[in-house]
C-alpha cells in the first residue's frame, strides 16, 4: 500500500489550496467590469462570435 499514499503526497494540504481559491474569486464590480468590456465588444449582429 505504500505505492497507493506516494500516489498524490500533496493532497492533504487543503488550508493552502482553500486560501489559494479564495483569492481567484471575484467580487461584484470585477464581474460587472467583464460583463460591461464584453457588452462593448460584442457584434449584435452576430453575438456569438
């Protein structure tokens, strides 16, 4: 079984990888500030583009 707990020895380390995610969440005028840009840039004519 040794083979199996060497498989992924960094997987216990959750505090780092939660504050790691917490810092890649946006905020409210982050989000609005993507929504406007792409508004502005976005063909009416053909939006999925």
């Amino acid at each position: 079984m040794d083979g199996v707990q060497n498989v992924n020895p960094g997987f216990g380390s959750t505090s780092s990888k939660a504050a790691n995610f917490q810092q890649k969440i946006l905020g409210k005028e982050d989000f609005l500030r993507l929504l406007i840009t792409q508004l502005n840039y976005q063909d009416p004519l053909n939006p999925i583009q």
